[in-house]
C-alpha cells in the first residue's frame, strides 16, 4: 500500500521563483490578454507620440517643448515597428503548439 501523497511534477525556471505543473497550457484569459495589452501600447504610442498637445493645462507647454526640440517621429514609428515584431513573435508562441521539455 502507497501511502505516500501523489505530488505532480514541477518545473522550475529562473532558480525556482517560477514554478509549474509539467504539460501545463497557458490558461485562456492570459491568451486574450497578450493581444489585448499588445494593441493598447500600439494605441498609446501614436496617440500620445508627440506628448499630450491637447491636455487644457499642460498642453500648451508640451506644445512650446515640441517647437524647441523637434519631433521624435522617425524614432516613435521605429518603436512602433518593434512593438509589432514583438507582438508577432509573442503571439506565434501563445497560440503556437507547445513541445514540452523532458
């Protein structure tokens, strides 16, 4: 008789502060989320590219900074396009089939 309690099996990364069950899935919500987040800082970014211009108290400011020291456009499209490879790469890997390690 086996009286010992069947403990799952664990995988660890990053020397143990991640933990988890082995032929674990990535749990649904999280799956909605990764894309959800992704076209938020899309969103953000080309909203607020050149600051908050239209903000009724601090938009004149931002606006007088930008005048000074020029837009960042060329560099803000760059980020945009490394945001979109990120979340290329990112969601091939949530919705891609999974291999699990042995």
């Amino acid at each position: 008789m086996n009286t010992e309690p069947n403990k799952p099996e664990l995988k660890e990364y990053s020397d143990g502060w991640i933990t988890e069950r082995k032929d674990s899935e990535i749990p649904g919500f999280l799956k909605l989320a990764y894309p959800i987040i992704i076209l938020a800082m899309v969103v953000y970014l080309f909203l607020f590219m050149n600051g908050e211009v239209n903000h009724s108290t601090r938009g004149i400011f931002v606006q007088q900074l930008n005048a000074v020291t020029g837009s960042a456009n060329t560099f803000m499209y760059i980020v945009g396009a490394m945001i979109v490879v990120y979340a290329v790469i990112l969601l091939a890997f949530v919705f891609g089939k999974q291999k699990h390690e042995e």
